[in-house]
C-alpha cells in the first residue's frame, strides 16, 4: 500500500454536458475555478479537457490557454492534459505540444463507448444545446474509441521525446496487454504511470472483482515499475474510488466521471468531490498526499 494517497481531480471531461448540471464547469474561468479550489481541497494532479463556450469540446490550443496558466500561477498542482479529442495523434497532441503539461493522457486500447449511457446514469434524458442533443442522440450507438497500435505508438514516442510523463488510460484488461507489448519496444521513464477508466459500457464494470483483476494484472505485468490509479463512471464513482485507495492504488474522482452525489442531488463542485472521497480516506486513517509528495511518487 502507499505511503500516501494520490487523489487525481478531472475536472470536466468532455462527454458530460451542461444541461445535466449547472455545476459542470465549462467556461476557462469555471474550469480554473473549479481546478484551483480542488487542488486547495486536496487534489494533487489536476486532470483537464477544454471546452467551447457552449461547452462542446475543443482540442483549440488557444482555449486551452485560457485555463492552464491561471491554474499553474494559482496552485502547485500537477497538470495532467487530456489527449483524446482527435483522429490522428497529431491531433490529439497539439494542445499538449503547446503547454506542455506535466502529465498527458494516452489510452492504450479501443472499444465501442457507450456515451448514451453516461446520459442514463447522470438521470438525464432531455438535452438544451444542438450540440448535446447531437452528441446523445441515435450517433451516440455509433461511437467507437480508436487508439490504433500505430496511434499509440506515436503519441509515446512524440511524449517521450518532449519530456512529458504519460498517464496511460486502459478500459479493460486487455488494455493491460497492449500496454505490456509497447513497453517492451521502448524503455520509458519509470514509473509507468496507470489510469483505469471503469463503469463505461464497453470497458470493464466497476464492481470490485473487476478492480482486483485490473490490479493483480497490472501488477503481474509490470511489476514495481507501475502506480495505478481507479476511478469509476457514473454515481458509483466515489465508491469506486474508496475501493482503489482500500486496494492499495491512487485515485480519481471529478465531474469529468459523475455530477451527483446521488439521484437528483448534484455536487456543486469538483472540491466537494475531493473532500467527501478526503472525509472517507481520513476514516481509514489513508493520508493524502500533496502535490510536492505526488511529484516524488510519479519522478516528475
């Protein structure tokens, strides 16, 4: 088990949408807000997307630049970028190639995504925006992540190349594989730095039988080399979370992955979220580390 707990704070992801609360931060100045107060509550890495002004997402550098500054100028949190809106790596890494976080994403496996089903999960069905009634409707059935072998490839060596730590992002266990096959061609930076994303349909549940064998895999593949962090999708992602730390991982938790404390009452912000999963840890007597600590644990 670690000494202390990491606790990762994605603050707005890009998939769920302002009319299913008016607490999801999607302006530069919500989105700095929002990062600054969870770093403050205790989140040591920040995870972030950028958003337009009617919150669809962007992968504009220009906004980017809106939000990253004022957060680093503001707190000492680690900033982990998001490198999943694209079809090309190149795309998915401009804003990256740009601000140069400490952290950016590669998710290390495909799978059909069931966005209709975040929708279902957050209770909502009726949708304001063109761009959420799009992006929910009978397209939503057609989505599919595709990180090629190829894709994968190139955002590791571009990242690696340019000094930037990874968080890979695995769905399923298989996930896991496609990450051991990569390693063996490249001696990265260690730790390897791990994300599982659960309770998406199409990826691995989030009950507690699944946790433990994305875990045990990992584990047995890489060995000491890794630092996993859990998080679920979905009103279960607080318990999610509390079955990471419990097992020995990190943990993320955030509006990216769910917007309510329970059916029909929404958090009003991503700290709230950070201090209730901070309230459990403490019942455990599970430390916290901050952001100084985080940096030691991950060598960046």
């Amino acid at each position: 088990m670690p000494t202390k707990t990491i606790i990762t704070c994605a603050a707005t992801g890009a998939s769920l949408s302002p009319s299913m609360s008016p607490y999801l931060p999607i302006t530069p100045a919500e989105i700095a807000d929002q990062s600054i107060a969870a770093a403050k509550a205790g989140a040591a890495i920040i995870h972030l997307h950028a958003r337009n002004d009617d919150g669809s997402p962007t992968n504009d550098p220009k906004v980017w630049g809106e939000f990253i500054p004022k957060i680093r100028d503001n707190c000492d949190a680690i900033i982990n970028m998001s490198a999943s809106l694209g079809s090309t790596a190149e795309q998915r890494l401009e804003a990256v190639m740009v601000h140069k976080p400490d952290i950016a994403t590669v998710i290390v496996g495909s799978m059909n995504y069931g966005l209709f089903r975040k929708a279902q999960n957050q209770g909502i069905s009726t949708f304001e925006r063109p761009w959420e009634q799009q992006a929910f409707g009978p397209s939503a059935y057609e989505i599919v992540t595709n990180n090629s072998f190829a894709k994968i490839a190139t955002m590791m060596d571009t990242l690696e190349d340019n000094g930037i730590a990874m968080e890979f992002e695995a769905y399923d266990v298989g996930h896991l594989h496609i990450l051991d096959h990569h390693l063996s061609k490249r001696n990265l930076k260690k730790p390897i730095i791990v994300q599982f994303l659960t309770g998406i349909l199409g990826g691995s549940p989030s009950e507690i039988d699944y946790l433990v064998f994305l875990k045990r895999t990992a584990e047995r593949l890489f060995g000491s080399d890794i630092v996993l962090f859990t998080h679920g999708t979905g009103l279960d992602n607080i318990k999610t979370a509390t079955y990471g730390v419990m097992m020995g991982t990190h943990a993320r938790v955030g509006q990216e992955d769910n917007l309510f404390e329970r059916p029909g009452v929404p958090f009003k912000s991503n700290a709230a979220q950070v201090e209730k999963l901070r309230r459990i840890m403490d019942e455990f007597g599970i430390e916290v580390a901050s952001a100084k600590e985080a940096r030691q644990i991950l060598n960046i």
